[in-house]
C-alpha cells in the first residue's frame, strides 16, 4: 500500500469527473439525465471501444524487441537496417493463428502469422509472414474462397471439415500447406518454440544496382517443438490463451525468445530457367540448390504496456519495403500489396500510420492530409506538389522504385509460365518420404484421419484419399485403411 493520493479520474477532455459511481438524476430515485455528460461519455465510448477484428489473424499476441545484424550483407542489398554487423533496429513482433476469431483457443490446428515491424532510420519495412515457408494457393484471386472455407458456414455458423476438403481437393497446390498442417507443425507448442518464414520471394538491390531473389527463414533459437494432436484439444480446454501467457511470462523472467535470420539467396538470373518456377508461393527453394546463409538475430525483450494499442492496432502491410528490398513477382505477394493497407484503413482509420505502434521512427514528410483522428499536420506547408513553397520533394535517383524485372505478353488471366518441375505434389511428397521422422509420419496420418471422419461427405472424402495418393501412393494408402476405404 501507498500514501500517495491517486490522480483526479477526468473525463476523456482532461477535466475533473463528478463522480466514479453515481449517474445524474432528478433526485434519488427519478430519471437519468441527457446533460449527464460524463455519464453519455463512458456510455458511448464502451459502445465503441472494439474495432472490428481482423477477418483473418483476429487471435494473437507480440512483443517489442530488436535485430542485431551480424554478418555483412551489403554485397546483396543497401538497405541501411541491414548495413553493418553489429546495428540494431527496433521491432514489434504480432504472433497470430489465420482462421479463429478475437476468442479462439491459441493451441489449436492451424498455421500461426508471424509478422515483423521493423522501425528503420528510412521508414518502417513490414516482412508479414507465417511459420510456414509455404502456403495453400499462389494467386491472390483464391485467398478469399480459401479464407472463406475455413471460416464459419453461413447456414450453422460453424467450421466445416467438409469445406476444407472440398476447397483443398479442388486446388491441388495447397497439398504442400496442408501436409505441414496436418503433421504436428500445425500445432506448435509455443510462439518461442517455432520458426517464421517471410515465405513470398523478395528482391534485394545493392549499392551497385546488382540484384538477388531471397527468402527469409527466422530459425528459433529455443528449438522446435509441437504439440501432440491430443496435446493440443486438451490445451485448448485447460488455457486457451496458452501462447499469449507463455510469451508474456517468457520475456517477464527475462527468458528473451530469439530467432536467428538466415537467408536464401538467388542470383537474379537464375529464376529464369530453375527447374521450378521460384515466385511460386506452394513451394520451397531446396537449401542444397540455395543453402541459408546466417545474417543476423531477432529477440524479444519487453512485453506491450497495453493490449490493445499495440497488439490489436498494430498493423503491418508487406508493402511497406524500404530502400534495396522490392517485391517479386510472386502474384500472392503483389496482391497483398494492396489488401494488407486496404484491411487496415477499413478496420482502424485512413490515418492509422499516425498510431503509435505504426509510427516510423524516421521523419514523415508526405502530402497526405485530413481524414478522420488525424493529428498530426504539416502546419502551413504546402499541401501538393510540385509547389513553389518549400514544399518536400522527391529523389528518384536516390530513391526511386527499385529495378524490376522485363515482361513482355498480353493481358491474360492465367497460371505462372510452366517450369520443368511445376508439379504440386513433388515437395509434399518429399516432405512425407524425406524430411518427417516415422513418429511425424504416424501422427501425420491420425490427424488427417481424424480430421477427415468429422462431417466429411463421401464425394469428398473420395477426393481426399486420391490427393493424399498423390502425395505419396503409400501415404494414400494409410489414408484410405484408416477412414475404412481401404483395399
């Protein structure tokens, strides 16, 4: 217990309220009052104090830390956060699940976001990416139906294990995703205790103009380490806010959760003719054809004062790209582009940047202006350009759009241009034959099976045995015996 007096509670104007506990009336046991002010205030501000979830990455948790660079990789890219070993840059890191909403329990089958604000000296570089290197459709104009398949259905209001088939047997490049999701990489056992990948292929610039493709592969330095299929539901019941807790508590004890960044690198000529096409968001460059290369060190060392000013409005957006990183033409990552800034002027204000989680560290000089809770203005400065008046300009030599690549062709609504090995059910199946011990096998297909026996309609579950022969005849197989359609 303290002596010290609490501050004079006050109205959201800063001027002293009436009272904590007792509304206006005309005397003990009459009517309220409209004049109550204070009263209509907290009234009206609860009403509103939600903004609308994220239709997608709705639960989650983050927290604040640095990156440390420590090799140099200017021979790659001239991005200023990235210049010599040893500089470190602020960041906000939001872990998420993709289809539960505000409420949903955090342990259960699903990939987990895992996106990174990094507050530069030029602006502010967003990398959104998933703990995943891959994802279920590579074009953007799918993302909606795939979302809308794990979502609730318009009639129960319910998930629908019979949607998810129907979409994923219908699209067979999300057989790689759905095989991660189905092992137990899909129920990871903590946010500390799995990687993030910026999965998209981005572009690297250096100081010369020469140009690289890379990925980006956060290694957890706490080791990987999943739930059980069982582990999880019973995880579900006992704390459904289980990784929010054991985050908070991690950084708390000062257990600072780390992740090291190791990156692909790909000579720009070289996607021309790679045996498959490197844009494609469903598959992984092999490290024997790319091995990773060590750059530098996330970690996590202080816990969001408040929940939802910097958890729930933070808001990241893949375009936000700073000086000697570009996009590529990864079609998913060109169409996130435009949705991710879109979604965030929609859900929290066309001034959302202003925010302070959102806001860069380096200084703002833009045109923009007005919009509602804008507060921060350029006084009398000129407000279009070019203006005669001192106004800020831009410079393109320095700071233009970073080099492109050349395409040429007609305008046409079509699949990536076939490479040599554009196959969809290569990697999953080198996954299932190569890289998953004989227990993630095992579990591998009891989770499929069990998820496959809930509510799955016999056309569909037929669809479903033949994508997983696909995968590996073997697997199918399996498949096949354990929901009783078994040779």
């Amino acid at each position: 217990m303290t002596d010290r007096r609490p501050p004079i509670t006050t109205t959201d104007a800063g001027i002293p309220a009436p009272s904590d506990e007792f509304s206006l009336s005309v005397g003990p046991n009459g009517p309220l009052l409209l004049q109550d002010h204070y009263l209509i205030q907290k009234m009206a501000q609860f009403n509103r104090e939600r903004v609308p979830e994220r239709v997608v990455h709705a639960k989650g948790g983050g927290a604040h830390g640095f990156f440390e660079v420590t090799e140099d990789v200017t021979p790659w890219t001239k991005a200023a956060f990235l210049g010599q070993p040893g500089h470190r840059t602020p960041v906000f890191v939001r872990f998420s699940t993709v289809a539960g909403e505000l409420g949903s329990a955090d342990t259960v089958r699903d990939p987990r976001g895992f996106a990174i604000k990094f507050y530069t000296e030029e602006g502010n570089y967003d990398l959104v990416g998933n703990n995943t290197p891959v994802f279920f459709v590579r074009d953007p104009s799918k993302f909606q139906d795939f979302i809308h398949s794990q979502k609730r259905m318009p009639d129960t209001n319910r998930r629908s294990n019979n949607a998810q088939w129907d979409f994923w047997t219908l699209s067979p490049e999300s057989a790689h995703q759905v095989t991660i999701l189905m092992s137990d990489r899909g129920t990871p056992r903590t946010w500390r205790n799995m990687n993030g990948y910026g999965s998209h292929t981005f572009m690297w610039v250096n100081a010369a103009g020469e140009k690289f493709w890379v990925k980006y592969h956060f290694k957890t330095e706490q080791g990987i380490d999943n739930f059980t299929d069982a582990e999880a539901r019973a995880m579900t019941a006992e704390d459904p806010d289980f990784h929010l807790r054991d985050l908070w508590q991690a950084i708390e004890r000062g257990d600072h959760p780390a992740w090291r960044l190791e990156m692909q690198i790909m000579p720009f000529e070289a996607a021309a003719d790679y045996r498959f096409n490197p844009f494609d968001l469903t598959k992984v460059w092999p490290h024997e054809d790319y091995p990773p290369v060590t750059v530098g060190r996330l970690v996590l060392d202080r816990n969001p004062e408040n929940y939802f000013a910097e958890v729930e409005q933070a808001a990241f957006e893949p375009a936000n790209m700073v000086p000697g990183i570009g996009p590529s033409p990864d079609k998913m990552l060109l169409g996130r582009l435009f949705s991710y800034p879109d979604t965030h002027r929609y859900r929290i204000g066309t001034n959302y940047q202003q925010l302070p989680i959102n806001a860069p560290q380096a200084a703002v000089h833009s045109y923009n202006k007005d919009g509602a809770m804008r507060y921060r203005h350029n006084g009398d400065q000129p407000v279009y350009a070019p203006n005669s008046f001192g106004g800020p300009q831009a410079d393109p030599e320095r700071y233009g759009e970073p080099a492109g690549w050349e395409v040429a062709g007609e305008i046409i609504r079509s699949a990536y241009q076939p490479h040599r090995e554009d196959d969809d059910f290569i990697q999953p199946g080198m996954l299932w034959r190569e890289v998953l011990s004989e227990r993630d096998r095992d579990h591998l297909v009891a989770n499929i099976v069990g998820h496959l026996r809930d509510g799955v309609e016999p056309a569909i579950l037929e669809r479903a045995i033949e994508y997983w022969r696909r995968v590996d005849p073997g697997l199918g197989e399996r498949v096949a015996a354990g929901v009783g359609r078994g040779a």
